[in-house]
C-alpha cells in the first residue's frame, strides 16, 4: 500500500440489510470501480491467518485505529 496515495472512502448504505460479507464485497466493488478496475464478481469469505498469508495481495494494517500496527487483515487473489 501507498501510504502517500489518495485516501479512498467507502460508504456502505446502512438502510439496506446485509451481512458483514455481502457489504465488504459491495465495498470492494465501488472501490475497483472508482479506479476503473474492470471485474467481476466480488467474494468476501473468512479465511485463517495461514490462508490470508497465502494470497497473491495481502493487507497488513497500520495499526491507526483497530487493530495493531503490521496485522495481516486482509488477501486476495484473481481466479480466471
């Protein structure tokens, strides 16, 4: 990540009933979609820490709000 990059916000309506995974999975799409990042469909699961680490893309935190600073949260993988 770009720490010097522009700041991408994402607002999930909170007027819609969604589970946690449905909403990430909308987040991730109007995030691609405001680069312009041509995709398909978008599928959020859980996974083990073992699993995230194994990922093509991983996402270690910051550490500014949550969680501490280096934690792998997050991974992704293209599937052609």
């Amino acid at each position: 990540m770009d720490a010097d990059g522009p700041e991408v916000r994402i607002l999930v309506n909170t007027n819609v009933s969604m589970s946690r995974h449905k909403a990430a999975a909308q987040a991730v799409h109007a995030a691609l979609a405001a680069f312009g990042i041509p995709h398909g469909r978008v599928v959020v699961l859980g996974g083990r820490p073992d699993e995230v680490a194994a990922m093509d893309a991983v996402v270690r935190d910051a550490g500014r709000t949550e969680v501490a600073p280096g934690t792998l949260t997050a991974g992704a993988t293209v599937v052609r």
